[in-house]
C-alpha cells in the first residue's frame, strides 16, 4: 500500500493525542494550577486535532468531510469521526470545569478515557477490517495500535507531572508499558511474516479463475502507464528495505525510549526526562507506520502481477 | 445508506466469456465514450499524449498466459470491471454514504456528490474495480450503465451496457441473474460460469466463462492434411522432370 505521509501523520499523532486524553481522563497525576490546567489539555488536544486534520489532507474532497459522520451503523471510518468528535468535546468540558474549579471530575475523565480509547481502536479497525490487505486484517492490528497510543500518553503524562513532583516512579511502569506495546509489535511482525495473499487463499489462479487449467501469470498489463490502482495499492519499495527500516524503528522506538526510562528508574532522576522517551517514540511510530502501510500487499495486485508487480 | 440491502429484486449483472474475448479493448473504449459523457464526471486523463498518461477508466483488460501440465500455454485476454457484488465490501465501509446498493436491481453506485474521495472503498475493494478520477477526486466505478439500460429515449436494442453493445466477439453479455431462465443464468449454467476471488467473500455477481479446452497438439498433427505423393502427368509432368534435371 501507499504509504501516505498524511495518513502517517494522522494515526501516530492522534493516536498519541487521544493516549494524553486517555491518561489525563484517566486521573493521572498531572501539576495543578491554572497554566497546567490550560497547557496540558491544549497539548493533548492539539495532538488529536492535528492528525485528525491532516487524515483530511488525503482526500478529494475535505469540503465535505462532515458527511463521514453519517454512516456509523456500518462504517468504521465514520464510527472514528463521530466518536473522536463526540470525545473531544467532553473533553473540552472536561478541561473548562478543570481549570474553573481546579479539580478533575474524575466520572466524565473515565468516560472521556473510554472515549479515546475507543477512538484509536477504530482508527485501527479502518484498517483491520481490509480482507484485501492480510498484513492488517487480524486483531493483532487494533491491540497494538491502542498500546502505542496509550503507551505515548503514559510517557507524555508521566514527563509533564515531572513539572511538579520529583518522583521517579512513573518511570517503571513506562518501561513495562513500552516493552508491551513493542511486544505487541513484534507478535504483529511474526504474524504478517506468515500470513499472505497466498496463505488467505488468494493467487493469481484464484483472481482470474482460471486455476482448474493451470499456471497463471500475467502477460500484459492492461496499459503500459500507471493508474491510481497501482499507484494507490500496489507499492513495492518499502519491502525492499525493510529489515533495515525495522532496525531504525525499534531503535529510535525501543530501544532509545527504554533506555531513558530505565535511566530515570535506576537513577531517581526527573520524569521530565520522558517527555524525551516520548519524542523519540513518536519518530519510532513514524518508521512502524511507513512500513505498516508500504509492507502491506493488497489483493488487486494480484491482477498486475503479483509480487512483483 | 452503505449498509448492504439484505437481498435485491434482480440481481443485474455481466457474463465475461473468456472463451471469446479477443482482447480488442473495444469495450473500454465504448465505456469510456459513453461514460464520460453520461452518469457523473466526465473520465479524465492526463497527461493523454504524452509520457506518463494516467486517467480514469471502469473497465481494463488484462492479458494472461496459463499453462497447463500437458498442453502448451495459452493466452487469456481478461476483461475487468465492477462485479456488483452481492456482498460488496466497497459499500459498507463508506463513511458517506455516497456509495450504495441498489435493492432493486442490484446495480452499485457512488452518488458523486456526496463522495468524499477518501479512497477506503478502492481499499476494500479485492478486484481493483474502483478508481479515483484524478480531476474531480471522486470515485469512480462502473455503472452497469444505468443510464442506458432504462433509458427509453434511445432504441431498444441500444438498452444494455456500452460494453456489451459494442463487443464485436460477443464477449461479454448482460441479464437478471436472479431469474434462472435469463440469458445470462443458462450461460452459466452451460459453461460453468465462475466467481473471482471467491475466498474474499464478496459474492460476485458478475460471473466468468472459463476458456474452452484447447485441442491437444497430437491430435492437431494427425490431422494435418497428407503430403501429395502421386506423379503429375501430361505438360506438367513434363515440366516437373525437366526442372529437376536442371537443379
Ligand atoms: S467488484 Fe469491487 S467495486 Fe464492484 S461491488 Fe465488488 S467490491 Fe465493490
Ligand atoms: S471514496 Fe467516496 S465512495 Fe469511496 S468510500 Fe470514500 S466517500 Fe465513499
Ligand atoms: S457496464 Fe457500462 S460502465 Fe460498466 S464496464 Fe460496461 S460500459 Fe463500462
């Protein structure tokens, strides 16, 4: 598949995003005061509003991006927009009473987490559900879409409370949290190393029908040019380097991350310093997501050739 | 609505037969004309005369080669468009709307106005039958022309599918596969009509006829005609001798 920059863009960073509100809701300790009140949820905000923003850059027409609220009974990409809206705004309650009465009300933060949570796990699901794409049509896809994105609102969370409170706790649990979501990660790898379009039942045979008479492969494209399908689905680059991008992911993701928490842990140093784990895991996402999407092999591809399209 | 109607009064559709086609591209040609012209934007392209065009078409041909263990291979001209699956995954992950079944005959369509250009259906869709028009940046797809088949302003014979009027093998033939007794139907129950992809779960309608066996190459041989051993006589005896003794 394309691997769209926007599309990057959008799931890592609202994914991100939505994390911050899951653990502001939550009740995570956060700084008190106005400023913290103010600033904290802007930041969470403006990371969910940013993706979601630019997931609009993809399409043709983003004038008319309020009519993907309409179709919820049936679609996960509409069900994602009304859902993220529906949480943002509570969530703008939420920050409104936070900074008037400098509490958290913890009933409507819980649900607001349970808002966020469900957001990112529907964001995953516009992808999980493509039988077209076997890479991403198993559960494994929203579990680690909604670690990743719980596990940066942990990191963000636990660094900004280092405003206010030297203890170095939080640190642990960032390390247990990064090691799972990457855990996560790596069972989705060893499950798209075995799952194909062959292993889904899907060859060239089966595409043309005409497996019962013998060997198929393709003679001729039905132009010599490109078209938005091959342009769209059938992308090839990314397979080419892919051990390496996977090396450059888990080291700016996991291994950068964890050192840093494991660091702040040994050493009681501030959690400001996750702020630091968190940025270098969000440059880690972006590599996981490039190749989420350039790894993937759509089924239409089949009718261009195959892998080697 | 994109959730699917549970079932539709008829189920129209196309039989490709495999058999017949000739891989002339006519009927892209003829869906193109009539297409960009008629339900919706018109088909752009760009860039048409020079290196890298790329436009916007419902229908492609593609050719394979298949080949059997015992026999040489053969060539396999394959014409592709829009299935309108019963089961069409296409509609129901449209966030819009713009993209439905119809519950009376089956037709899938994308109401272009409300089409946000988001792709996800050419995603979803296993056949590549969907693309996006590269000036308009809405979806487009095939229409079973539905602009031709009720339309009652042309002549009747003209009331089917650009595709299927203009075929010149007679490749490609369009009825009601809901009604056993439809051309179409007896089509594929004569010559074992098939489904696309059927592990993706889309239940096609559209269904393929499979090439017909080749005549086996042994056979061929001893068909071919005898080589002439018996002697001319007359002048072009004559003739014959005197050639050879020349040379
Ligand atoms: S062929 Fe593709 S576009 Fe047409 S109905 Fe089936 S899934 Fe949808
Ligand atoms: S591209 Fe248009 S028709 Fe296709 S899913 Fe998006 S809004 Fe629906
Ligand atoms: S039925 Fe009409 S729109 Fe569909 S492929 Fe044929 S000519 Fe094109």
């Amino acid at each position: 598949m394309h691997p769209a920059i926007s599309v990057i863009f959008f799931t890592v960073t609202s994914g991100a995003g939505f994390g911050l509100i899951a653990m502001i809701g939550a009740g995570m300790p956060l700084p008190n005061g106005l400023a913290a009140a103010f600033f904290i949820p802007a930041l969470a905000g403006l990371l969910a509003v940013a993706g979601l923003i630019s997931s609009t850059f993809h399409l043709g027409h983003p004038e008319r991006a309020w009519r993907a609220f309409s179709q919820w009974r049936s679609s996960w990409l509409s069900r994602e927009g009304v859902l993220s809206v529906i949480t943002l705004i509570l969530f703008g309650l939420y920050t409104l009473a936070w900074m008037i009465s400098g509490e958290r009300i913890l009933w409507l933060g819980l649900l607001i987490a349970i808002g966020s949570a469900l957001t990112v796990y529907m964001t995953a699901m516009i992808y999980a559900q493509m039988k077209t794409v076997p890479h991403w049509h198993t559960g494994l896809t929203p579990l680690c879409y909604l670690l990743f994105s719980l596990t940066c609102g942990y990191l963000l969370a636990a660094g900004l409370n280092g405003f206010a409170s030297g203890a170095s706790s939080p640190a642990g649990l960032a390390v247990v949290a990064i090691a799972i979501a990457w855990a996560c990660k790596y069972a989705w790898w060893k499950q798209a190393e075995t799952t194909s379009l062959e292993a889904a039942g899907s060859t060239m045979e089966s595409a043309t029908g005409l497996g019962s008479i013998g060997k198929v492969r393709l003679l001729e494209r039905p132009h010599t040019g490109e078209n938005y399908l091959t342009h769209e689905m059938i992308h090839v680059v990314g397979r080419k380097h892919a051990a390496k991008l996977r090396i450059i992911a888990l080291a700016l993701g996991a291994a950068l991350p964890l050192l840093i928490a494991l660091g702040v842990w040994a050493f009681a140093a501030s959690t400001l310093w996750l702020v630091l784990a968190f940025i270098v895991l969000m440059a880690g996402l972006f590599v996981e997501r490039w190749l989420f999407f350039a790894e993937a092999e759509h089924a239409v591809s089949l009718y261009y050739g195959g892998r080697e399209a | 609505m994109t959730s699917l109607p549970q079932t539709t009064d008829k189920a129209l559709g196309l039989v490709i037969d495999l058999d017949t086609c000739v891989g002339c591209h006519a009927c892209i040609i003829n869906c193109k004309e009539w297409n960009t012209g008629g339900y919706g934007a018109p088909l752009a392209d760009l860039d048409p005369y020079g290196t890298e065009p790329v436009g916007s078409f419902l229908n492609r041909i593609h050719t394979f080669e298949v080949s059997p263990d015992n026999a040489p291979a053969s060539i396999v001209h394959f014409p592709k468009s829009c299935l309108h699956c019963a089961d069409a995954p296409c509609v129901t992950v449209c966030p819009t709307g713009a993209s439905y079944k119809r519950s009376e005959d089956g037709i899938v369509l994308v109401d272009e106005s409300m089409c946000i250009g988001c792709g996800l259906c050419a995603w979803a869709c296993p056949y590549g039958a969907r693309e996006m028009d590269p000036v308009e940046n809405v979806m487009k797809k095939c229409t079973l022309c539905v602009d031709r088949i009720y339309n009652e302003n042309i002549p009747e014979e003209d009331r089917q599918p650009a595709c299927v009027r203009t075929c010149p093998a007679g490749a490609r033939h369009f009825g009601d596969f809901s009604d056993p007794a439809s051309n179409v139907s007896k089509l594929v129950a004569e010559r074992g009509g098939i489904d696309l992809m059927p592990e993706m779960g889309t239940a096609p309608v559209n269904k393929y006829l499979p090439p017909r066996p080749k005549t086996k190459p042994e056979s061929a041989s001893s068909a071919t005609a005898e080589a002439v051993t018996e002697k001319p006589g007359g002048f072009l005896g004559w003739l014959d001798q005197a050639l050879e003794k020349l040379g």
